[in-house]
C-alpha cells in the first residue's frame, strides 16, 4: 500500500498516517464513576439504532445481541423483538437507511438437537432477564435455557454460557449472518477447541446495485475470525444456505462458501462454558493474535471492569453537578454513545486495512497512530460528534483528519461517509470531511500533511465524479462539487430533484470552511475565493416566498412549492433548510426582514411543529435566536427541547443516532454549549442542564479546566440573566475555543423570567 513518511530528517520509521510524537494517553481526572448512570438500553426502541451491547470507546468488536424483527432492522437490537438470532461481533451506532450494515460473526448457544436452518436458533427472552451496563450484557434465553453474558476489547470478546442443568452444552455459529448480504466465508475446525475461519460481506447491497459494481468494488469486507472453546468439543456439523435451500454436513471439519454456519457440542460439565473471540480485517493470525493479546488467560471478570474503567476515565473528562438522576444519565449515555464512532481499526503491530483503493489494502502504522474509518456520514457527525472530539478527544483529532486523507491518497477523494467496507460510500449530500478538517486547523490541530489536506479539500471544491453525475439524481453517486454549482452558484432541480437545493447549501457551507482552512494555511486568495462562494446559498432564497426553493437550470423556481414538502431538500423540508446558513446567520437575518424577521419566523418554525429534532440540518436552529438578539428564547427552546426530545429509558432518542451526532448534540447543549458552525472556532452559550459543569481538558491541550456553574434559586430559573468569565463581566453569547482552552469558571446567574442577556 502507499505511504507518507512524516516526522524529522532523523526519524527512519515510514508508515501510512505520518509521524507523531504524543501517544494517545489514559487521560483520567475522575473517579471513574459515572459510568453507573449510563444505560446501553437508550435508544434501542424505534429508529435509535443504538448497541446495547459492551465495547471499549471506538472499539474494533461491538459485542450485541441481533434481534428478530419483522422489517429486518439496520443494525441488529431492536427493544420491542421478543428474540433474539445471536451475538454478533460488529456493529455500526444508530444508521438509518435500510437493508445495510454489518452484525458479523454470529454464536448463539442452544441447547435442543441441531437440525433445521439458521433461522430456527433464534431464541425467546424477557428484558426482565436482561442486563445492559458498560463493558457487560447479560440475558437469559428462554427456549434452550441459557444465560449469556458478555463483553468485550478492543478486538477480541469472550462470552459467557451457563446451561440448565442437565441440557447438552451447544453453540451455533453463523458466518454468514449479517444486515448486509454474504459473499463467502470460510469455517475451519482446527483442533477440538480451537476454529477459525472468515466471512465476506457485502454491507450496502443496494448501493453496489445502483453503483452497477462488480463484487467486491463497493462494499465488500471481509471479517477474519479465531474462536476458542473453554472446554473440548465432541461433536459437530456444518450447514450452508438459508430457510428451505439449506444443506447439511455431519461428516466435515471445513466448509467453505456463501451463508455458512457450524454448529459444536463441548463436554458437559458443571462449569459454564466461554467462547473467546479475536477478529481482524487483516488475517486470520491477527484475530488469533487479538485473541492471545487480549482476552486469553483473562476472566470475563477483568475485561469488563478493564473496560469500565476505560470508559470511566473517557466519561468523567466532564464532570457535572444537580439535576436529576435521569438528567445525569440522559447525559452520561449521550456522551457513551458519542464515542463509539468512528471505529479505530488500528491492528496488533500497528497494521491496519483501508478499502477507499476499492480493494482491501493493508499499510502499517507508526506506533503511536490510529486509523479511524466507520463515520457512517459526515454528513450527520461534521456537526456535532467531530467538534466534541475536539474538546474532550483531543489526542484522536489528528489521527481522524490523517484517516481522511489516507483514503483520499488511496481512493482520490475525501470520504463522504466512510465504513470498513471497500470503496467509497457516496450516500449523503455535500462534502463534509471538509468542515471537520477545517475546524481541526482552526483550532491548532495540524499534525498531519497540511499540504496534502489543502490539496485533498481543494479537489472536492473544485472537481466532481462526473461519470456519476446521472440525472436527476446527480446528488446521490458524486464525490465532488457538481460542475453546474461551480460554475453557476446553483444545484438544480434538473440535475437532483429530490436534493437539489439543499446540496447548495451544504456546498456553501463547505465553502466557507474551505475558506476557513485557507485563511489557517496563509492561501489568501483562496479564501476570498471560496468566501464568494459561499454566498451561494442567496441563489435559492425566495424573498416573495420567505423561503429556500428549488430552482430550474433556466432559473425558475420550482413549483408548486410547499415549505413542508421534501422535494429538493435531502431528508427535510424547505422549512428546516431556510434556516441551513450557519456560516452566515447574519446575512440570512438580513435576507429575512432583518433580526426581528428571523426571530418571528424562527417562532413559527417551532410553534407550528416544523422543528424535526431527529434532523441533522436542523440541529442548530434552537441557537439561532442567540444571533438575533434572543438568547431566551434559545434558552427557553433548548430546555423544552431537553425535556421534550429525550428521555432516559429505551425509547429516548428522538431518531437515528447516527454514529452519536444526536446523543452528541444533546451532550453540547446539556452542557450549554454549542458550535452553530464548525470552523469558526466558537461555543455558542445556552442555560446548561446541570448546576455545575466541569470540562476536564486533556493535558495536549493545557490541561485546564473549564467550570459552568449555573446559579439557580429554582428548577425553573432557566432564563440567564448575567454572566461572569472569571469574575469579569461577561457580555457575549458564545465562547471562544481559545478561552475554553484556557480554562477558568463562567459563572451564569439564572431567573424565571427573560432578561436582555447579552447587551452585546
């Protein structure tokens, strides 16, 4: 594979990410104990999609159980299923879409004589029997009878079978289980404890349909596993299909294929029986390695507390005091389900594999990289998930902007939404790899090849895949900036009909982060640049109508037109688009009538129910009223929507989670702080959630600590009335990255009532 040496003339090590000097810490300013308000069960109920299942913070296996539903959900648990198929070894954090994903490696323990397809090993159980914390699942099965406990490291996993007395110690494994579709897979008995073997998966069938790929161009990963038993096995068979084409194997230690499965008996004993389990993108004797490394002579016992204390230290790098239980464990899950993704792919002995080539390729790591990929889409976490990182996650930064641009050396483009798949997956509007570098450089983060960032965001700015500009929906395949934008300011309906006017303003925005990242890397006249260009948002706005629309590639508007209609705007409506101008809030206010215009119609979009709080391009409208001269009214919206939104039990996610970005943005506004637009550096202010919040900066950073302490005489007093930055008089409403960095105690004086905070 390509690589790009990094570091000094005297540093010999070449590897694919560049060169650092500061190893990824165990930062730890706490205690460790606010792991006990996080509950893995929020957000499995509806469209959430979250994991319940244990893992480490960006961990390669993500432990959980699969469930039986109906519809076939998007990645594997759903609260409302009474069974479940399995556990599976990988998992994405609440996608949407639909027929995609991964729910790798499947072993689920039984009891009853093995006949019959997959299928009919799905078990029944009761959450009354079930448990979800960090580091640990437990759940009893019902039909064979079995307790299951589980948990995980980083790339490696033991689970737990205790079997009523007297019932034959069984364990089904599927290789050929997945939310994607099975390519191959292999299933080799090595010795009586010991089997190994691989899957092959494609995870978004559908995308390589519409790609019209060849196998294995899009979406093609392949899973290596190691699988040990604690106890010997004394008899086995082997399966391959699925429902009535199944086929069966009594007499074969191997089989090789599509939809292969196996099935093991171990001896009986008293003593439950523990499958320990090593995965690799890489090999089969790196999943061994994982194994050896990282759960091999060690008890179930000591990972999981291994992994609560991980995750302890993560957490508790914001400390907060007051509210309610349900508060502090709404906000201790959202920050869990924050740093899950992306996943850290990095391997034993730093190797790692990328597929943005279009093909796996395996390139080594200096000892102190990682390499992020599993984003899902930038589109979803360049608005929240990304800039939390940059505060909390500080010493991973660098090493997600190098991910981005390996893949771009590999693949020729910046990553849209990036998997562990092969190539690329286009899914989502705009280029939004391109914010996130942007806000990394604006707030000093630049260990990687600057050269190559500029060339890379420069490259999405200016080209396109034009073989993939098919009409009228050229938004879905491209990797670039279509031409008819570059060139004339717009995306039309002609060219996307259902995305149209939103890929304008996701483009503008990405603009004015190019032109954030310029002005950081001294390119002056490139910012000026693209700073024009990211007025194209003005092409779209109707004045006679008040609203963003879609345009024709004459220039006329596209009608009918219906605010509340979804035609032109991916996944919205021009009603939660009007206000998508974050870079530019003020001259949106002007378009509009001016600050008072926006704030009556920043009224109606919330009064008349147009708000859609599971909608990435909506989330920063709540802050809004902040640049208008009604910061209460922010205040007032976020605490209704705090309350409103979520809620700490398994329906209390308002929507995909998608790889965090909504638990993200519930964190930064629980917190009272949030980034209207990554890139510009800046916190915008609202009433935190809690009495006292301390931000515990990473020691890369300073080491300081930044204190929100929000004065209250009653639970109501939710209206800031004055504020204080380190016992000065403090008048604005958002908050530098630097003086968050610097550390020191913002003090907010709280009321019932609405007051002119700030004067500004």
């Amino acid at each position: 594979s390509s690589a790009a040496t990094g570091g000094d003339d005297t540093a010999a090590p070449t590897c694919a990410l560049g060169r650092r000097q500061q190893v990824w810490s165990d930062f730890c300013p706490g205690d460790g104990s606010v792991v006990d308000f996080v509950d893995p069960l929020i957000g499995t109920r509806g469209s959430g999609n979250t994991i319940p299942g244990p893992m480490l913070p960006h961990g390669m296996v993500k432990l959980s159980p699969d469930s039986v539903v109906e519809s076939g959900s998007i990645d594997a648990y759903d609260y409302d299923s009474d069974a479940i198929e399995g556990f599976s070894h990988t998992h994405l954090e609440g996608p949407g879409g639909s027929l995609n994903g991964y729910s790798h490696i499947l072993l689920q323990p039984f009891s009853r004589e093995p006949s019959g397809p997959v299928e009919d090993y799905a078990s029944h159980f009761d959450h009354g029997n079930e448990t979800a914390e960090v580091g640990y699942y437990a759940v009893t099965l019902d039909d064979p009878g079995v307790r299951v406990e589980l948990t995980a490291a980083r790339h490696a996993a033991i689970h737990r079978y205790t079997y009523e007395a007297g019932r034959p110690p069984r364990v089904l494994l599927d290789v050929g289980h997945t939310r994607g579709d099975s390519l191959g897979g292999r299933i080799s008995i090595v010795d009586s404890r010991n089997i190994e073997g691989f899957g092959v998966y494609n995870v978004h069938p559908l995308l390589s349909v519409a790609l019209d790929d060849a196998p294995g161009v899009t979406g093609q990963v392949t899973v290596y596993y190691a699988i040990r038993l604690s106890r010997p096995l004394i008899d086995h068979g082997m399966l391959q299909g699925q429902g009535s084409t199944t086929s069966y194997h009594d007499d074969l230690d191997e089989i090789e294929g599509a939809d292969s499965a196996a099935w093991f008996e171990v001896e009986a004993s008293e003593d439950p029986v523990e499958v320990r389990v090593g995965l690799s993108l890489v090999s089969v004797e790196q999943a061994r390695a994982h194994l050896d490394e990282e759960v091999e002579g060690r008890s179930l016992e000591q990972v999981r507390e291994a992994a609560r204390q991980e995750w302890g230290c993560l957490l508790s790098r914001v400390e907060v005091e007051g509210g309610s239980d349900d508060d502090r464990t709404r906000f201790y899950t959202a920050l869990y389900h924050s740093f899950m993704q992306p996943t850290d792919f990095r391997e034993s002995g730093g190797v790692f594999t990328s597929g943005s080539a279009g093909r796996a390729e395996t390139g080594e790591l200096c000892a102190d990289r990682h390499f992020y990929a599993d984003d899902w889409c930038m589109w979803d976490t360049f608005r929240t998930t990304h800039p939390l990182s940059t505060v909390l996650q500080p010493e991973t930064v660098d090493d997600r902007v190098a991910s981005m641009l390996y893949a771009y050396e590999q693949g020729g483009w910046l990553p849209k939404c990036s998997w562990m798949a092969t190539g690329y997956s286009r899914v989502m509007t705009g280029n939004h790899a391109v914010p996130i570098i942007a806000d990394a450089r604006v707030k000093g983060f630049a260990d990687y090849d600057e050269a190559l960032a500029w060339e890379a965001v420069d490259k999405a700015g200016r080209q396109d895949t034009e073989e993939w500009l098919i009409e009228p929906f050229c938004g879905y395949f491209n990797l670039g900036t279509p031409p008819e934008y570059r060139e004339g300011g717009f995306v039309s309906h002609d060219c996307d009909r259902d995305q149209s006017a939103s890929m304008t303003l996701e483009y503008a925005y990405d603009d004015w982060a190019t032109a954030r990242l310029a002005e950081a890397l001294g390119r002056t006249d490139d910012a000026t640049a693209y700073d024009a260009r990211s007025g194209n948002w003005r092409n779209h706005w109707d004045p006679e109508v008040g609203f963003m629309r879609g345009r024709n590639r004459d220039g006329s508007w596209v009608e009918p037109f219906d605010p509340t209609s979804g035609t032109d705007f991916v996944e919205s409506t021009s009603w939660i688009y009007s206000f998508s101008v974050p870079h530019d809030v003020d001259g949106l206010a002007a378009a509009m009538g001016g600050p008072q215009a926006m704030v009556d119609k920043l009224d109606a979009f919330f009064d008349e129910g147009h708000f859609d709080p599971s909608n990435e391009p909506g989330f920063h409208t709540p802050m809004l009223y902040n640049r208008v001269g009604a910061a209460w009214r922010t205040q007032e919206r976020v605490a209704a929507l705090l309350d409103g939104a979520f809620s700490a039990d398994p329906g209390g996610l308002p929507g995909n989670d998608d790889a965090g970005a909504t638990s993200a943005w519930y964190a930064l506004l629980a917190m009272g702080l949030y980034p209207i637009a990554p890139g510009d550096g800046r916190y915008d202010i609202t009433t935190p959630r809690f009495d006292r919040v301390d931000i515990h900066l990473h020691p890369d950073q300073g080491g300081a600590t930044f204190t929100i302490l929000a004065e209250r005489e009653t639970d109501d007093a939710i209206y800031i009335q004055s504020a204080r930055l380190d016992g000065e008089v403090f008048d604005r409403s958002s908050l530098s990255h630097d003086e968050l960095l610097a550390g020191g105690t913002l003090e907010l004086t709280l009321g019932t009532e609405p007051a002119g905070w700030p004067e500004e």
